[in-house]
C-alpha cells in the first residue's frame, strides 16, 4: 500500500520510493520475504542425488562452511534474489552484477559436481554469453562476459582487533562475532561464545575451471560465485537463462535466472575512485621464485613479471579499482607503465574486456610510502626531481584524466619535515610546482601544522566531529587540495577484515560518497610476507594465503575472549589478491600467471558501482538522493563523534548502517528508479508513463 509520501509500505514495514516499486515491477524480479512478502513459489524439494539444496543470495551475506541453512529451515534461505526457485538480478549496461549459489550437501559425500551457465537471452535475439577457459586463457576476457568462480574458505582463528575495529565495545565488532553483551558494548563468555570461532568464511574466488568437477563433503555446504558483465550495447530488457548444477549418478538440477538489464550505462571511470598497492617483490617472489623478485630489465624474467603484474592491473580495472606501486624516478617508466596509463593495457588487442576498456589507471604514485631518493637533498633537488616528472606527464598528454602525486611521508609525526618538503614544491619557479604532494596524517593535524600539503590521506577511524568538519571545511576552500582516505576501520567504516560482513566494503564506498572523498587509499594488495611481525628472514614471515586467514600482525597468545591474539593480529589485512601461482607453497598453486581474486574485491566492486548509481541519481534529484544515502549511511567517520575529547581515541557505539544486503538492494533499486525516471531511451518520462513502459522504449 501507498502512504502520503507515495511510499510503498511493505509487509515488514520496509518502504521504498513509489518509482523504485514500478521499476521492479516492470522487471518482472520478485524480492521476496525480507523486500516483498514471501514469494508465492514454494523452496523445491529436496533433489535426487546427495545434494539437499541449493539456493542463491547476493553473496554480502558470508555463509560459513559448516551451514545447513535451506536443509535446517526452508524459509530462511528467502532473499532479495531467491525467491525459492529462480535467482533474479537487475543492472545497468557497463555494469557487473553478482550472485552466490550455495549447494547443500548435509548427508554424505557429493562427486563429480559440475555448474554452469553459458547464457542469458533477452529482447530482439539479444545475448549475453561467455566462452570456455583453460589455463592462462582465463585472464582473456574476450568474450567472457559470464564467469564462475569456485569459492575457497579460510578459518577464522582469531579476531582482526586494533586494526578492523576494538574489543572494548562488541557493537564494533561484526555481528557474527560478537558475544553476549550489554546496553554498553560490555560483552561475557569466551571465544566459543562467538558464532564465527573457527568458522570457515568464503573468501578466496578461484576461477571454476580449476574445480570442474569437484566434491562436497558431507555436513558442508560449496558456494559458486558467479559475476555477470553487461555490456554497454546490450538491449535493455529481461534476459533469462539456465543454471545447470549436475552431480555424478544423479539428474542434473536447472534452476532460471533472470536478469533485467536498465536502460542507463555506469561510467567507466568511477565516482569513487580508488588506489591499492601491490608489491612487485612480493608477486615475483611467489610466482617466479626468490631468485627472481628482483629481475634484470630485458630478461625474459623481466618480461614474464610484467606479464603477471598487468594481469593484476587488468583484474583490478575488472572491479573498478587502480593500483599504484613504488616507481621512484622517471627513468623506471617503462613500456609497461605507459600502457597502463594510456588505457592500451585493457584494450581487446591486450585481451581486455569488460569494464573501462581502453580506459587508463587514472592515477599515479611517485615514491610510494616514502621511498623517494632525494630526501637528504636540498630544495634545488626537490624542484629538479618534480620538475622532471611534470615534464614526463605533459609529454605523454593521456587521454585518461591522471592523479599524480609525491608520496612524501608515511604516518609520520614529523610535521615540520613534512611541511619543508610540502612547501618546497609549492615554491618550485618551474612547471614542478604543479606536482601534488601527499602524505598520510589526520586532517585536521595536517590543517593546523602542515598547511602547503596538497593531498592529506587520513586513516579511517573516528574523531572529535566538528574538529574534521571545520579541516574539510577549510581544506575545500581551497579548490586545488584533494581529500583521500585510506583502509577500514569499524565503526566509522566497513573495514577489509575476512570476517567482516559482506556488505562491509559496500558500505565503505558509500562513507566514500557521503564525505566527498577523493579518492580511498588501500595500503596493499599483495601482502604475502608478514614482515612487520617477524622481518623478513624469519620462515614464518611467509604466509601460506590459502591456508591461513590472519597475514598481519602477529600470533603470540590464546586469549579467553578474542582466540588467537597478538600485535595487531589481522585476517586478510594487506590481501586482496591471490596468487595464482605460489612458488613457496607448491601444494596449494594452480599454476597460472596471474592473480585470483578475494571476494573483498568484488564486495568492495559492489560499493564502488552504487557510488556510481548515486552520482547519476543525484544528478536527477539531488535531495531524494541525499535522503536515501542518509538513510542508508546515518553516521560514518567522525560524525560518530567521541566519548571523551580528552582522549580522542575511543567511543561506545554501535555500528549506523543495516548489514542485511537486502535493504541496500532496496536502497539500488531506489535509486535505479530515479534514474530510469529521469531519462528512458532520450525521453523524460513521469512516473505514470513510466509504470507503463515496457521493455522496448
């Protein structure tokens, strides 16, 4: 029913907007339960075969290993994509949508388990198809506009404290591992008492090909992950297709699938843009071997990295991110960075396709973290090294719009340094002067002691509100600073943690939008060596990633409360990527050049895309758009505030935003609709036209 607002009031009391309810009705996708009321299609039985069930959600709700949810309670598998018999999806062209099929097993052993999906066919004999892969072809995605990824779990161990969120209060901690607890955050019992102790948590996506057949033991559940890219020239319209599940001595299992393709197109450049370091030691050493993290240029060493590493940077352009390393002088800008920059790397001729093609990185990182060489040198070096790059950048004119920038300083409190080099480069009398400066430092310090710094990055956590309000106040009066944050930290944002919820990171992306960040920093992908615990010639720096969750930080005790426990103690902190080869452990490599994806990576894809759905909702109604980030998003950052400004470090509170990914597929769909209302086909339409448009405009 209608309120005055001309809300939809559901049976739950969910509302949405009026046109966000005609949009799903004209994509004929029912959200069930939690969105909509209980779908009138009933859960299957049981299937022949030792397979119980299987079902389907967005995949930001994280289903442990060790779950029975459908063969334990049917009606509890009911979500805004299963209505009990069909998995239903919508999005724009240049848009990837996800969904997570989970197959029960809860009696005995499966084999021989095969999925796929080959197609969906829509409007006018319209399609959108994939290929087969093998090998090394599963990073040609040419043609691949459909892939299925074969979901590995990591245990969790212990809990990401200090770095992803505080133990002090269990409302920071994600709710599935939190204990017992108060009005105040006061939690009782032990590591036990938290559901996600030892729970195996989906989080590495191997491409399916690498698991095809594969098994199910019995009491476990395997989740297959499956990404769908629309292409910019698919018809809009509703396109459906099979899922086809098989298991050996048993009838195949078809299950449909529809999705709505919208009549909009995302942008290839983000509005939320991003920056992620990878370390070039780090991939050469697991994928060509110790001997080789080093190689000589015009090697075939040399040239078998580059290889992998733009396999990264074709993975990371795949989910809408940029990556950064630590090129230090101009003279390192070889062939390999100028087609990442040019946009030449993700183009079909380099076997790129998908989002972005022919789009550059659109950012660039001189001496990341610091590493820069002329820092003992004089303010005459400063402006000779800046100005060189400058020169570099004007040469090459890339079509692609490029952040770059020195990176000055990490977490340093050596404001007055920080400042001279800051100030140097403002004063540079030739085109070096346009060289942006960055260093990582809170906002407000950074106003107040090192006023000439172009690009303060702040860390993720919380503050005295209106101290950062009053710095990014100040700071956007001046209209050439930039603002960037970087990494996760609950409650102020979503953090990167393993066992974080899965809408986490969708989450970050929309703190992203609603505080006008620039850009969101994350400081690395391929964080394989566990050197700030055990340096780097400790065997135990090496971290097995497909055996174990925690890669930062140290293990050092068993706690009462929080299981294992150490400095900083962190499950998937610094990891984003997987190698798809692993020259140190050999027994968990596949074989291949180049990376496997975490599914942080495609949660935090989801977020950056909302961000995009935002940019072109407001751009139709600013203030329904605000009303829908404020309701999603109430307090991110500092607008938490403190519970003692005296000690600023530390509040009690719950996190602000739902962590059911039903309601922010609600909150899509809101947004869809508002921009579906405001062009269709080159026509605006009102509302009334628009209920009944059809599939053909």
């Amino acid at each position: 029913m209608l309120n005055k607002e001309g809300e939809f009031k559901g049976p739950r009391g969910r509302s949405s907007s009026l046109i966000a309810v005609i949009l799903l009705l004209m994509t004929s996708i029912t959200f069930p339960d939690a969105l909509s009321g209980r779908a009138s299609s009933p859960l299957p039985a049981a299937i022949s075969g030792s397979i119980s069930h299987i079902w389907a959600n967005t995949g930001e709700d994280k289903v442990t290993r060790d779950e029975l949810r459908a063969t334990s309670d049917p009606d509890a598998v009911f979500n805004s994509v299963w209505d009990g018999t069909t998995i239903s999806l919508f999005g724009a062209r240049n848009e990837v949508v996800a969904f997570n099929l989970i197959i029960e097993a809860p009696y005995s052993d499966v084999t021989g388990v095969t999925v796929a999906l080959t197609s969906l066919n829509g409007p006018g004999n319209s399609s959108i198809t994939t290929t087969t892969a093998a090998g090394d072809t599963v990073f040609n995605y040419l043609g691949r506009n459909i892939e299925l990824f074969f979901i590995r779990y990591l245990e969790i161990r212990g809990l990401s404290v200090d770095l992803a969120y505080n133990a002090y209060d269990e409302r920071h901690i994600p709710e599935r591992c939190r204990r017992p607890h108060d009005e105040n955050g006061q939690g009782t019992g032990g590591w036990e008492d938290r559901p996600c102790h030892n729970k195996l948590y989906p989080e590495i996506a191997v491409p399916l090909e690498f698991h095809s057949p594969f098994s199910i033991a019995g009491g476990t559940n395997q989740s297959i992950w499956g990404d769908i890219y629309i292409p910019k020239g698919t018809r809009p319209g509703l396109y459906t297709g099979i899922v086809t599940v098989a298991e050996a001595g048993a009838a195949p299992r078809e299950i449909p699938i529809r999705l709505k393709v919208l009549g909009f197109i995302l942008p290839d450049l983000p509005s939320a843009r991003t920056m992620v370091f990878y370390s070039s030691e780090n991939i050469n050493d697991r994928y060509l071997g110790e001997e080789n993290m080093y190689p000589d240029p015009g090697t075939p060493e040399y040239a078998r990295s580059n290889e992998i590493i733009d396999r990264h940077f074709q993975m990371a352009h795949r989910h809408k991110i940029s990556l950064i390393d630590g090129v230090t002088e101009v003279e390192e800008m070889d062939d390999a960075w100028i087609s990442r920059l040019t946009g030449d790397l993700f183009s079909p001729e380099r076997g790129y396709d998908g989002v972005s093609v022919g789009v550059g990185n659109n950012v660039f990182s001189v001496g990341t973290y610091g590493s820069w060489p002329w820092q003992d040198g004089t303010e005459e070096d400063m402006w000779a090294n800046t100005t060189a790059w400058v020169n570099w950048f004007d040469q090459k004119t890339f079509a692609t719009p490029t952040d770059y920038f020195l990176y000055l300083i990490d977490e340093s409190g050596d404001y007055p340094q920080t400042e001279q080099w800051a100030r140097w480069m403002d004063s540079n009398p030739g085109p070096g002067r346009r060289m942006m400066s960055l260093a990582t430092i809170p906002l407000p310090h950074a106003m107040d002691h090192v006023p000439h710094l172009d690009i303060p990055t702040s860390g993720s956590g919380i503050g005295i509100t209106s101290q950062w309000e009053t710095a990014l106040e100040n700071l956007r009066k001046d209209a050439s600073k930039r603002f960037f944050m970087y990494n996760g930290s609950r409650p102020g944002s979503g953090s990167f943690a393993t066992e974080d919820e899965g809408i986490a990171l969708r989450e970050l992306a929309w703190g992203h939008y609603k505080k006008g960040v620039d850009r969101w920093f994350y400081w690395e992908s391929t964080y394989y060596v566990n050197f700030q615990c055990y340096g780097y010639s400790d065997p135990r720096a090496q971290t097995n990633l497909f055996r174990q969750a925690q890669v930062f930080g140290c293990y050092g005790r068993d706690d009462q409360s929080l299981g294992q426990a150490g400095w900083n103690y962190t499950n998937g902190d610094g990891v984003l990527f997987y190698p798809g080869t692993d020259t140190r452990y050999p027994e968990d490599s596949y074989g291949i050049s180049g990376p496997i994806a975490s599914l942080r990576l495609k949660h935090w894809r989801r977020g950056i895309q909302d961000v995009d759905y935002l940019a072109l909702a407001a751009a139709v109604n600013p203030a329904r758009t605000a009303e829908i980030v404020s309701r999603m998003v109430p307090k991110v950052l500092w607008e938490y505030g403190v519970a003692d400004p005296g000690d600023p470090t530390w509040v009690l509170t719950d996190i602000s935003w739902s962590t059911d990914p039903d309601t922010w597929e609600w909150a899509r769909a809101e947004l869809a609709a508002i921009i579906e209302r405001g062009t269709v086909a080159g026509r605006v339409m009102p509302a009334v036209q628009l209920l009944l448009f059809q599939d053909d405009p």
